[in-house]
C-alpha cells in the first residue's frame, strides 16, 4: 500500500546512511556461523562432482537466505565473499 516514488524515495534515502553490506554481512554471520564450506573442508568421502554440487548448494542456500530478505544479489555475493564466477560454476 505505499506509492512506488515514495518507496522508491525511501530506499534511496536509506542506501545513503544504512551500509547494507554490513547488515547482510552479519545477519549471514548469525544465521550461518560456519563459515562457507570449501573443497578442504567437504566431506573426504564425496567424489569431486558431488562435492561441487554440496558446494553449489549451500551457496545457494545461504544466496536465497539473503534475497529473500531483500538484499541484492550484488549484496548477497560481497556479504559471502563471492564473486558472480563463484556460482556460476
């Protein structure tokens, strides 16, 4: 129910002081304390494949996590430390 300039004003107004990266960065940190899992850390008994795909998956996961929460997908990337190459493997 609120007007599209008005919003669209808002968020505006509120990118110039909020630092939502910041926010996105902790509110990750809470939800997820472990950190983003690597090929190092993956479970040993995975083949490559699946090890990429349990990869994928959990970025993903955590991706949706912020997206849904209304963050950008270029927020979502910078709070996990991402790179657009990094899901598109």
């Amino acid at each position: 129910g609120v007007a599209k300039d008005t919003a669209s004003q808002t968020l505006t107004e509120l990118s110039e002081t909020e630092d939502w990266l910041a926010t996105a960065t902790k509110l990750i940190q809470r939800k997820f304390p472990q950190p983003l899992p690597t090929f190092a850390t993956v479970d040993p008994s995975l083949g490559r494949n699946e090890a990429a795909k349990k990869l994928q998956q959990e970025k993903a996961r955590r991706i949706a996590f912020l997206t849904r929460r209304g963050f950008t997908l270029q927020q979502s990337l910078q709070a996990l430390h991402l790179s657009e190459s990094d899901i598109e493997e």
